[in-house]
C-alpha cells in the first residue's frame, strides 16, 4: 500500500464524479475539466492502487468491485477536507473579526450608528465593521444571501422565522406628497382618502415589504373583500429615486418618520395619516448566527443604546 501515500485529493474528487455520473463528458463539464484530462487523472489513481476503477465498454461506465469499495471512502474524505477547509477559513475569519452590517437606509435617528459603533469597538477593540449599503430589492439588506451579518432592516421581513430582530425605532408612517397635491392643504389626512391615489412601490423583490409600504392590511380592512389593489405610478429602488418621483407627481408614498428628512427636499411635504398602523426599524441577524461572538456583540450594543433612547 506505500504507493497510495500519493494520491491527491484532486484524484478523490474527480474519481467520486465519474462514479456519480457514470458519464466521463458529463464528470468533466461538471469538474470544469477537459475530459482527456479527466480521464488521465482517473487512470494515474487507477495505478497508483493498482486496480480498475471503471469498466468502459459500449453500454457505458460502470464501477467495477473495487471502485465500489473505494466510492464511500472517497466520499468520507472529501467531506473531512471541505470541513477542514471552512474551519481554516473560520479561523482566519475570527482573526480578521470582521462584521459586515448591511443597511438600506441610513439609520441617521439621532446619531444611532456612531453610538453603537463605539460601544461595540469598546467591547471588541480587534473586529473590524463594515457598513455595506443594500439596494431596496433585498428587504433582508443582505442577511438573505449571505452579504451581511447584520442588517438595519424594515418589518415585516420575508422568511421571517430565519431571523430574529431588535426593535429600534417604532415610528408612525407619514405620507409624502408634492406640495402641490390638494390633500398637502390639510394638516392631518385620513387613510381612506388616499386609496385612490397612485403610490410609489418598491420593486417586487422586496415582497411582503413592498405591501406594507403600500399597506395592503389597511386597505384590505377598509375595503372588505372587494378592496381594490393599490394603483401604482412607479416603482423606487432608492431615496433619490423616491424624491425625483414624488416631484414629478408620479405618485405618492408613505414614509417613516425618521426618514422624512431624506424626502423632504424643495416641493415635497409629508403629513400624517389616521388609521395607519406605524412602521418599526430593527437591527437583524440569522437565527443560525446568533450564537456568533460579533454577531452577539453587535446586537449587545444596540440593545443597549437602544434603551438609552
């Protein structure tokens, strides 16, 4: 057996290929290999263990005994070097300590970030943070895919039972409308007056999102079974976006308080509306991570400048 000391996991990997597909062309289009490549790889192992691997005749590809043994075997070791690999990968993670907070708005609300930076920083001088902005096609602000760690996101989430959430803000929503629009007159406007209206709406990505933006539950309550669907008259994707279309008069949105700032630029105005439920701004996480030291660490220091608030 001195010979096999040789064999690479490269030779395991495209050896556990043929043998799932039976099909060398297949094997190679699947390992990204030229097959005159692969074939010469699984032939070199073949000598190495001094044992035929593969029956290739007319019919096809087939294991031959001992290409059954090895299958299982094969299988054990390519598992042990990914979890060894992603627990190398884990390691240099933990010593870099970065943690990736995603956003899609700005929190701003009364220099919310800073004072959670420096708490945090305090607690754990050697992790670097970093603030990633996220489009509004992803409503989880890169928790969904993987981009972040945590995320600065808006209820209601899709998929909600894959994350658990921390309440910062619950702030009543506000309507934005051009100065020029006749409701602007009034001081206070009634939910039901604005069902006709055309809205601005996120992309449809965002989902369960877009609807509350649009509030679907409060139309619904209001129309009975026969509620009419919200008109659109645009779709946004940013803060920019929104305010060139309220401007335009392509329609109309509503707004969370704290982020009537960014909106409330030369001709546009927000007003509050009655029969609106509010809106709620959490910092989130994945259920899977929270057992993570700078995940746990993060969510710490929000909590508790949260509560300072």
């Amino acid at each position: 057996m001195g010979m096999t000391t040789d064999v690479h996991v490269r030779e395991l990997r495209y050896f556990a290929a043929v043998a799932e597909e039976l099909h060398f062309t297949r094997a190679a289009e699947r390992l990204y290999v030229s097959q005159p490549a692969l074939s010469k790889q699984i032939r070199a192992l073949e000598r190495q263990l001094g044992a035929e691997l593969f029956r290739r005749d007319r019919q096809g590809v087939t294991l031959t005994e001992a290409g059954t043994a090895l299958l299982p075997h094969a299988r054990r070791v390519l598992a042990d070097w990914t979890e060894g690999a992603a627990a190398v990968e884990a390691a240099r993670a933990a010593r870099r300590g970065t943690l990736v907070v995603g956003m899609s708005t700005s929190p701003g609300r009364g220099g919310l970030l800073p004072a959670i930076r420096s708490r945090f920083t305090a607690a754990h001088p050697e992790a670097v943070l970093r603030l990633r902005q996220m489009t509004w096609e992803d409503p989880t602000a890169g928790l969904s895919d993987g981009t972040a760690d945590v995320a600065y996101v808006w209820l209601p989430l899709p998929d909600a039972d894959r994350y658990a959430w921390t309440v910062l803000a619950e702030e009543p929503r506000l309507v934005a409308l051009p100065e020029t629009h006749p409701l602007a007159a009034r001081g206070e406007i009634d939910f039901a007056d604005l069902t006709d209206e055309p809205f601005l709406a996120l992309p449809p990505e965002s989902g369960v999102l877009r609807d509350f933006w649009l509030a679907l539950d409060e139309r619904r309550a209001l129309g009975g079974p026969d509620a009419r669907p919200p008109r659109v008259g645009a779709e946004i994707s940013g803060t920019e976006e929104t305010y060139e279309a309220l401007v335009a008069g392509l329609g109309i949105c509503f707004v969370a308080t704290g982020n009537a700032p960014l909106i409330t630029l030369g001709g546009v105005v927000t007003r509050p509306v009655r029969g609106l439920a509010p809106s709620r701004y959490a910092l989130a996480r994945r259920r899977e991570d929270e057992g993570r030291t700078l995940v746990r660490g993060y969510v710490e220091a929000c909590r508790r400048v949260a509560a300072r608030t």
